[in-house]
DNA sequence: CTGAAAGCGCTTACAG
DNA sequence: CTGAAAGCGCTTACAG
C-alpha cells in the first residue's frame, strides 16, 4: 500500500508551512491574503498527487464528522429504507455520509445506540423514537441538532417532521363516505404510538361526522401476516356488512387482502379497501390497491433540511422546527 | 453542554499518567502490569464519571475506524434493505458500524463514493460491483478488505458471497418439468450481470435437459411496472401455450401477475409461476407465490464473517474466500 | 510497575 | 502575506 500523503508532506516538497497549505484547502487564501501565485501552485500539485485530506484528522481537530446517524424502527422497511435511499442522496451533495441503525423499537437498544454514536460524535440525529425514550432525547438534544421523524412525543418539545396522520384517514374515509359505503371499518394496530392513534381519530371522527357506526379491529402489535389475516377473517364474518375497510398500514392491507380472498369475497366488488402508507408492490398487485401515501421524497427533504439548517447555523439551535406534510390519497382499482 | 471528559481529566484527577490510564481502559492492565489496585480504582472513577473514549481520537491514532462501508445497488430495494438489517445487527455485537450508499449501479457514481469513504478511512468494504470498475474495486483491495456481493467479476479475483444463481433456475425448472410443465417461459432482464446470466443458463440448460424448448423475454433493463407488464403480456399473446412462467426477479414477477390477470388467465389454473427472489409480500399475494429464496441472513452472515475474519486477522489479506450459498425452493399456490 | 514524550494529521489563534 | 506553535484526544514505543 503506498504511503498516503499528509499536509506534511505538502508542505515539505513545496516549501511553505502546512497552516498555507491547510489555508488554501480549505478556501482561505483570499481571506487570509494569500497569494493566487502560491494558491494556484499548491492546488495544483494537490491535485496532481491526489492529495485528499484525512477527514478523521479534520473531525478531531474541528469536532465536527459530517456524520449524521440516522435511527429508525427497522431499516429495512419499505417506509424506512425508501427515506434512507432519499436521504443519502441528499446527504451526498452536502458532504454528508449517513450511519443507520434500527432501534426495533426497543428504549433500552435506543439508548444504547445513541451512547454508541454519540462516541462517534456524529453531528446531528434523524430518529424514529420507540415510547418513553423522552428523557434520553432531551439530554441528547441539548448537545446536538436532533430531529425525530414519523411520530414524536406530546410532552417533549422537539423538532419534528411527520406526515398528517389524521388527514390522511379523513380523506380515505371521506372519500368513501362520498361514494355512498354505509359500513366502513378500520383495521389498526394495538398500539399507543401518536401516529396511530391519530389515524384512528380520524377514521372515527370522520366516521361519525358522516352519521355512521364505527367498526374497529385492533391487531396486537407483534403479529406475523397469518395471524392478523385469521384476525381480520373473523371479524368480517362477525360483521358480513362490512363494505369497506380502512387499514392503518400497508402490511394489514396485504393480510386483509388475504382474508378476503379466503373468504371468497371480491375486491372492489363485494369489499373495497384503501390502505394507509402506499407500498410499490400495491400498484401491481391483484387489484391494485388504493392507498393514502406517505411523500417519501417530500419528507426525506424536510428532514434534512431541518437538519442541515441547524448544522450550517441557518436556524439558531433553539428555534423548534414542526412540519407536518400533507398525504396523498391514491385511487386504484380496490375502491369502486 | 458539559464538558465531555478526556483521558486528561481522569488522569490528572487521579494522579497517574494518561499512558496508565490508556492501558488498563484497553485491557492491557496485566500486560503492562499494572496493580490490580490502580486497575480496579481507574476503572471505578471512569465508571463513576461515565467516561467514554472518543473514538475519534482512537481512530486517528490506530488508523482503525471500526466503520465498514456497505455500497449496494440501491438501499431501498427489498434484497438489500434486509441484508442491512442482518449485517447491522452483526456489526453491532462487534462494535463495528455500518455507513451505507446506493451505487445505482453507475460506475462513476462508484467510484465517487470509494473515494469518499477512503478519505473516511473506514475499515473494510461491503460492496455490489456496478460492471466495469474491475480496476478501481482491484486498487481498493491492495489496501483494504473488500468482499464483493450478488455478483462478482469473472476477470478479478477478489472475496465474495453469492448465492447459487444457476442452481436456483435449475431447481425451480425441474420443479416444474417434473410436475409435466411443457412450455415453461422464461422472463429475465436485459442485462449482463453475471447473476442474470446464470439464473439464465439455469433455466436454458434445464429446459434442454427435459427435451422442452425454450421460450425466453428479455425486459429492457431500465422499466416501469407497466412497460414489463405489457411485454409480458404480449409475449404471452404470441405464446398461448405456455403453461409456467419463472421469472428472474421479484418485480417481473408482479408485473407477471398483472400481465396475466389482464389476460383473464388464472394462476395456477391457467399458467403457473415462479419468482427468483423471495418477497415478504409473495405470502400475502394472491395467489401466494412461489419463489426462489435468497437466504437473507446467511448471506449476511457470511459475508459479515468474511470481511471480519480479515479485519481481525483471523484469515491472511490475502487469501480468497469465495461462498456460494444455496437457494431455497420455496413453494406457495402459484404452482399446481 | 509507571511516566514522559512522540505521533496520528489536521485547524486556527497568534505573532510578525 | 506567511510561519511557528498549540491543540484536538487518543495510543504506544521507549526509558527507567
């Protein structure tokens, strides 16, 4: 392996002191007064070697790593990959490189992990927190930017981008309102994160708004695609009324999808269905199904801008940064 | 924000040398024997004072980051969103991280990013080769630890983990020659990753073996759902007698789907498929689909063995690991 | 058994 | 306009 170059180095084969070189690096000659002849001489033999600065020896010297950590419930969701896809483009044209980690939702792993990462002194956090991480999030983000994604907690104030969980069922379920379907259900999970509770308000509010009976399934949370799908099979025999369900994600959408095919019903015919968060296997699937999706692209952006606008000092540390983006509701073809 | 406490601190605190203190944190106490009394008391106060090295610091003194850079396609595919999940849950018992990024396998993209992270000095190299960089992957791994995977390069020796491609086409064609299929199609992509080109000779040599012909599409590589969908479909309007379908990917398996509901044919009734590459949706599909899995924690496993085995000099630089892992056949109602 | 010192490769206040 | 020097927080060969 052949010896990689320092500033040392540069600054001995050419003469000058390393701060000249360092200076000129890092964009300073004007500012320091140096002059173009040398600015021009010095770059020009960086270039010729390929000399690139240890980024490591910047990070210790500046404390800062152009890291961010990016701390989700599961990587490989299509919901958290996808934002990891957008985010690293993002982070590539900044500088930026992007460590990922899944907390599985588990506090005691989540605040393991941000002991781990704040060793590594990444600048800032992109995470999905698991319930009743909130003092760990406070004394984090007392040190560094922190923005918290997806769902946040109503007794801590953090910045913030989620999308409008309640709207999103408002829409779903007014749109099916419209269309004249008297029995719509609501299938969730068990489970007291804000993002779902927010979405079965709106499925209720909306519901009663409208003059008609809420019917709600709750599937507990730990479940494998058989058991919610037996689940939802047994609760439309109970209610044979059923013509339409709302489903709070994407994966109870499949499974409910199942239990209706077992049940010998059609889709939009007999049942029509829209699922909450889009999947890109929805818009091939038999039928395609309608969903309220989640702008992956669109929260991806807000998210590193909150963040970067922290990191680059654009927004004073202390200023609170809540955006909500709208969803957008999809009609395909399991909706009549 | 406190001040974060350096090995100084606690060595001035505690009126021994910073060297001491050095050792006994990295488990050279008796090495360097050092009294078990100045052990257990530095030990004691470091714990007291929630004291953690800056790996930082640590890195630029080693040279070691303890960061593997993981280079795929693209991260938010299934297949490599869920190779992340594993690999990270691996890195983490090992105090090891992983920083990602999508290739999409353009080679300049590519080699962009080697250069990024070679400034980053991570430590090793997980990567999915975008053809035609033999030259830049065979420079990085003169230097570093690189374990090449879903594909390699037939003209570069180098470490990788893949799975048995051409065993894969081969088991799911006698699958169904042996269920008296006799004119199984064949739907893969134009392309000439090696990989393709394997599940393709899989499928040829197989077809040839029972005596049937082959009937092969091949899909522009660059597609959306409804481009392949359509050519599946007329493909399949010029070829009534088809009877099975294995498809070479997941998603031209679901365009697959579309194309022959579209059709008004019936899955198994009608024709019977395939898929290369299990989905988490397939089970939850209508009809459930077979498939051709790809076993996504050994292979993670693996490779993470591989690459550490190196980092850890447990196998010299410079002997070749190369694994091949099986695929697994698995059958749903897609199939008579 | 333990400490003083050099070194990893940068940045940046300070001095001239 | 430019350089010598300290500092970021560790590790580790060397000396005693």
């Amino acid at each position: 392996m052949k010896k990689k170059l320092s500033i040392n180095d540069i600054a001995a084969q050419l003469n000058v002191s390393k701060s000249t070189v360092s200076f000129i690096l890092n964009g300073k000659a004007k500012e320091k007064r140096i002059s173009d002849k040398l600015a021009q001489r010095v770059l020009k033999y960086v270039k010729e070697k390929g000399y690139k600065p240890s980024e490591l020896a910047r990070s210790l010297s500046t404390g800062k790593t152009r890291m961010i950590c990016l701390m989700v419930e599961k990587i490989s969701d299509y919901f958290f990959s996808h934002i990891a896809f957008h985010l690293e483009a993002l982070a590539y044209k900044s500088g930026y490189k992007i460590i990922y980690c899944s907390t599985e939702n588990d506090p005691d792993k989540t605040r393991e992990l941000i002991k781990l990462f704040r060793e590594r002194h990444v600048d800032g956090y992109i995470i999905t927190p698991p319930p009743g991480i909130q003092s760990a999030i406070s004394d984090l983000k007392n040190d560094l930017p922190v923005v918290l994604f997806d769902r946040y907690f109503e007794d801590l104030e953090t910045d913030y981008v989620v999308i409008d969980n309640y709207k999103g069922t408002v829409n779903a379920v007014s749109y099916l309102a419209e269309k004249q379907y008297k029995h719509i259900a609501f299938v969730t999970l068990q489970s007291e994160q804000l993002q779902m509770k927010e979405r079965e308000h709106g499925y209720t509010d909306t519901i009663k708004k409208h003059g008609l009976t809420p019917m709600v399934l709750k599937i507990p949370f730990e479940n494998d695609a058989d058991t919610s799908s037996n689940a939802i099979r047994s609760f439309l025999k109970k209610k044979p009324e059923t013509d339409a369900i709302v489903f709070a994600t994407n994966y109870l959408a499949l499974s409910g999808v199942k239990a209706i095919n077992e049940l010998q019903l059609n889709i939009p015919g007999d049942i029509s269905i829209i699922a909450f968060d889009d999947h890109s296997v929805f818009s091939v699937y038999n039928p395609p199904i309608s969903a309220v999706a989640q702008p992956l692209e669109a929260l991806a952006f807000q998210l590193f801008k909150v963040l970067i606008d922290k990191l680059e000092n654009r927004v004073p540390i202390d200023q609170l940064q809540q955006i909500i983006v709208p969803t957008r509701l999809i009609i395909r073809q399991s909706t009549k």
